[in-house]
C-alpha cells in the first residue's frame, strides 16, 4: 500500500447521478492539503451514475478511482469493496446522497494524526448533531439506537451515520457481512479498538430519493442486531497472549 496517501474517501452510489459532481467538488476543495484518493462505487446503478463519474473523472479529477457493481450489492459490500483497493491508511466513508458534509473531514483527520505507530485511535464515528431527515425517519433512529446502544453497549449515539473515519487495517481485520456498516462502532471495540465519536454537519438531500425504507431498515436491523450481539458474546479477543521468555 502507497504510503504517499494517508485518507482514501470511500462513496458507495447507487442511482446518484445529480449528486455526484457538487461532492466531489466539496471533497477536492476541503482536502486540498492532504494526500487523498477518492474511490466511489457505482451500486448496479440504472441512471447516468456511471457515465457521470466518468465524465467528472475526463474533466481533470485524477485522484478519482470508480469500481463498478453489475448489479446492487449494498452499501456494506460497496465500502468493503473499496477498502480493499484503497490505498489510503486511512478511510472516510460519505454516504453517496450529499447528507455528508466533506468539511468535516480535516477536523475528525485532525484527532488521529499523530506520530506513525503512537496513534491509538482506529475509529471516528460521526454523530449528527443537526439530523435533516424526517420526522419518521428520526424517530425510528432513535429507536434504534437505544436498541442498539442497551443490546451491545457500544457507546455510539449515532451508528448509522455515513461519515466516518476508520483506520484501514482495523476495518480489514472486521468480519463481513451485509449490513455491516450499521455495526462498525460495536465491531471495531470487539477488537479492542478505541473510537471517538465527532459531532459532524448533516443536511437536505438536494436530489434522487432514498434506497431505505423505515420498515425495511428495522426488519433486517432486528436479525443483524441480535448476531452482532451474538458475535461480541463468543469472543475471546479482550485478552492478551503474553509471550514468556526464557
């Protein structure tokens, strides 16, 4: 892995022609100091994605990188995807919606830069402290979020937040499976990884609808919840194998 670059921004996209070009420019300008890749993930999108992240790529943006789903896999599979090819130590996930505020990035790179091998943080999780959803959308958050937060006691107001800052060896070294992303904050402390959470910006889709659903979303949740639960129960991670010398 390049050295040269320390974040990779990684955007899943499905059917987000219209919100595109704006992100990326608002991730050019608030990353204009660092080293940095940008890698979206066209998700089997129908609309002018694909052709549109091409376009922005031929107009001069070069540390773009475009990886291509035939067909919808979901977001987990998209940023697990990603951070595979990243090159980046670190990785920024940005919903594809333009909710995400890019500003916020330098502030959360901020709290894990330090002197290579003394950080001791693998996680930002962003917390939206100004939520611009609806009405239904809040509160069945909520909901969820107090589930989660009682269930596996992860210390997260706001796991489903789309920016966050994950070091990428930790994110690596997590277990797959769809719908993970929800869980990243609960899966990183079971392997001992410290996480720090960041109030960040949040605002109005300007363009495209939502790929979720309220009912949808609290149905798969309930199965996810109870096997993140189950897997933070069987593991034997919080200790240490001491080697003896002699």
């Amino acid at each position: 892995m390049s050295q040269d670059i320390f974040v990779s921004v990684l955007i899943p996209a499905k059917n987000e022609a219209n919100n595109l070009k704006p992100l990326l420019e608002e991730i050019r300008v608030a990353l204009a100091d660092e080293s940095y890749e940008i890698l979206v993930v066209d998700d089997g999108s129908t609309d002018a994605t694909l052709h549109e992240l091409r376009q922005i790529r031929l107009d001069g943006l070069n540390t773009l990188r475009i990886l291509h789903h035939e067909r919808s896999l979901g977001q987990s599979t998209s940023l697990y995807h990603a951070a595979r090819e990243a090159r980046g130590t670190w990785l920024a996930t940005l919903d594809g919606d333009g909710q995400n505020d890019p500003a916020d990035i330098p502030g959360m790179l901020a709290l894990v830069r330090g002197e290579p091998g003394k950080v001791d943080v693998q996680l930002v999780a962003g917390h939206r402290v100004n939520r611009r959803d609806t009405a239904s959308k809040r509160y069945a958050s909520r909901f969820a979020n107090n589930l989660r937060r009682r269930l596996l006691k992860d210390a997260t107001p706001d796991t489903g937040c789309g920016l966050k800052l994950i070091e990428r060896a930790a994110f690596l070294r997590l277990p797959y499976f769809d719908h993970m992303h929800r869980y990243i904050p609960a899966l990183i402390q079971r392997h001992n990884g410290r996480m720090i959470v960041h109030p960040v910006n949040h605002r109005h889709r300007t363009a495209g609808v939502s790929k979720y659903g309220n009912l949808d979303r609290a149905l798969v949740g309930i199965l996810d919840l109870f096997g993140v639960w189950w897997l933070i129960k069987r593991t034997r991670l919080n200790t240490i194998a001491q080697e003896i010398e002699g």
